[in-house]
C-alpha cells in the first residue's frame, strides 16, 4: 500500500461499479476538498438502486460517505457522470452535477430520455436535488455527459453544461444523434431553463459525447467551453471533431476553434478537457482520439488495437484584437476597433466587449495599445 493511500469500496449489497465516474470539489465549505463516487448500475437481487457518494475531506479522510444521493427508479444509471459544477449560486459552496443518461428506461414512457440532477452544496448538504433537467425526447441520454462551464457569461455565478449526444432520439439505427449540449446560467435563483443550446453540425455527429468548460482560452475575461463530437464526418467517416465556444454577453453558438482528425475512425472528441495553462501563460485544451491508429487499416478499432492519440491545442496566436477572423492584426481590424470606440453606444458590452480587451467597461488607449502590443508581436 502507498503510503498515505485511501481505499474506499462500494457496499456488498448495494449497487455495482463503484468508483464508475470521480470528480472533488468543497461541497461543504469546510476548506477541504470532497471526494465524489458513482455506483451507476442497479443490484437488482439486493433491490439496490445505483447511487453517489461524497466522502468529505479533513484532517483525517473518512472512509464512510457523509452523503449518499440515490436513483429515482432503477436502470437508469443514475451518475453515469459526475462532476464538480463550482458554485452555481453564489452562496460560498461547490456544487454537484449528476447525470442519468438511461432516466425513463425500459417500458416507461420516456425511454432513455435522460436526466441531470444539480445539488446545491451547503454545511450539511441537501441530498434532494435543487435543479434538474430532463432530456426532450426517448432515447436523448441527456446527463451522458456534464461539467462545470466556470463562468462564461462573467456574470460571478458559475455556470454547467449537459450533454445530449442521442438528440433527437429515435431507436437503433434511425436515431439520427446529431446531438446536442445545454448551458444552464448560475444565479442567486437558478432555474432549470436552459440559455444556450449547441447542436451538432450532422446526423450521427454525437455532439455532446463529451463536454468541459472554465478556462478563458482567448483571455477575454470570460470563461470558454468544449464539446465533442466524435462521430463527426468532417474529415472522414467517423474522424470526429471538438469545439471550443467562447464566452461572452451575450453567448454565441459558432464555434470560434474547431479540431478535427485527418482519418476515418479515430472519433475524436471522445473525451475533451479545459487542461489550463500549460507554458508561457497557454491556455491548453485538448481532445481524445481514442481509435486513431496511425494510418493502419484497421476495420474494427475496439478488436484490433487502435492506438489512440491525444490531440492538444490554444487559442490562435492573434486571437486578441483580430476582430474579423482572418488570423491577423492589421488595419483592418484598427478599422472596425475605431468605428466600435467611436460609437456612441460603446458603454454597451454586447457591441463593444471585444473592443474593450482590458475588461474595464471602457473603449479608449488602453486597448488601442492592445492593438499595437498584438500587431508588434508579429501578428500581421
């Protein structure tokens, strides 16, 4: 046993593959970080339904759970995904993002429409769900995948994203699956309306098989996210593909950074993570490609051992100040920053927030000297 290791089981007559999906966050505001388990699949002989786990953290770590949240009904693999969803509503404690991506199964009305579960944190912690979004139609897998967004409309509430990746449902082969994720804004009184709605580009796409969020990739201020599509045909039958979306007030649905693979089969963005700054103030992302095979035939990857392939990357160099997208600062784009300075409406940020690249609420020298910093990096 390593030194200072902790090993946690699940219950002998309760529900099965403990440990399925992790994730930590200070759901109890107590300074130390918590520990999050999921047992998914029901024990049907013990009449268990599938649960999650919080083992608090502390000076001394326990090894019993201070809080169990436990399935609405059975086989719906309540906390297929879990994650730390940060502070939603602003009262100083992290939350809990569940997902059940088979909500409704097996005979009931709404197959596998899906569900997600969000828990306020707190000192104790509520185990009944505070928000909770239920997928649109049979067979959706809402909650397949969730995560934190961090604050993307920088409004000081953090904000959480689900995914949808069999939208619009639709059984076997006729579901088309382009998929789709939704952002749900923190507040001081969350709803469960969700803000903004990503769809997949096309059919069978899977947009949403994998989601991630609060890292400010473009340095704007707010908060972006990613989304996976791995399915996505765009650079060859089942290549994938992975989106970055910047934040902003208001929020766009156009990708601002698309990645995609160069072979079939390699379903990129079958997971996808914010990893953070990686060198030299970078801020990383990356995406998993986890059939790539090197430019081998392979036919069938999950029997003919695909290696996979991790693929990383930033934000482009002159993101900052390039405001018509062609990869370059130049007078171009001194053009449109002097007609958003010298708009009367430019205390409004929805017109004006790039232009204001210090984050001050102000279009004035400061930026302009952005601009010049950009254009005198070489990004012409």
């Amino acid at each position: 046993m390593v030194p200072g290791q902790v090993i946690l089981t699940g219950e002998a007559a309760g529900p099965k593959a403990f440990g399925y999906a992790l994730a930590g966050g200070d759901f109890n505001g107590d300074g130390y970080n918590d520990l999050v388990v999921s047992a998914p699949f029901d024990s049907i002989m013990d009449f268990a339904k599938a649960k999650v786990y919080i083992f608090s953290g502390g000076p001394e770590f326990n090894t019993e759970a201070d809080v169990i949240f436990e399935a609405e009904g059975f086989s719906h693999e309540y906390g297929w995904s879990v994650a730390c969803a940060g502070d939603l509503n602003g009262d100083g404690f992290d939350d809990l993002v569940i997902g059940a991506r088979y909500y409704g199964s097996y005979m009931e009305p709404n197959e596998q429409q899906g569900k997600a579960y969000i828990y306020f944190g707190g000192n104790p912690m509520d185990p009944n769900a505070d928000v909770q979004l239920t997928g649109e139609k049979k067979f959706c897998w809402l909650g397949y995948s969730v995560a934190g967004a961090g604050d993307v409309n920088d409004d000081g509430f953090d904000d959480v994203l689900i995914g949808s990746p069999w939208f619009p449902g639709g059984e076997g082969t006729s579901n088309p699956a382009y998929g789709r994720v939704y952002l749900l804004f923190g507040g001081a009184s969350m709803d469960d309306m969700p803000d903004v709605v990503f769809d997949g580009a096309e059919d069978h796409d899977q947009f949403g098989w994998s989601v991630d969020g609060g890292l400010d990739m473009n340095k704007d201020g707010f908060d972006d996210i990613i989304i996976g599509a791995r399915f996505n045909d765009c650079a060859g039958q089942d290549s994938g593909a992975a989106y970055v979306y910047y934040g902003g007030s208001p929020m766009d649905v156009y990708p601002d950074i698309s990645a995609s693979s160069s072979e079939d089969d390699d379903a990129l963005g079958s997971s996808v993570a914010m990893i953070g700054e990686w060198s030299e103030s970078m801020p990383l992302a990356a995406a998993a490609a986890i059939w790539n095979d090197k430019g081998m035939d392979v036919n069938i990857p999950t029997k003919e051992g695909a290696f996979g392939a991790v693929f990383a990357f930033t934000s482009p160099a002159c993101i900052l100040g390039d405001f018509n997208r062609d990869s370059l600062v130049d007078w171009t784009d001194l053009g449109i920053f002097t007609r958003r300075w010298l708009d009367t409406s430019c205390d409004d940020l929805n017109w004006c927030g790039e232009a204001d690249m210090d984050r001050n609420t102000k279009v004035n020298f400061g930026d302009l000297a952005l601009i010049a910093d950009r254009w005198l990096q070489g990004c012409n």
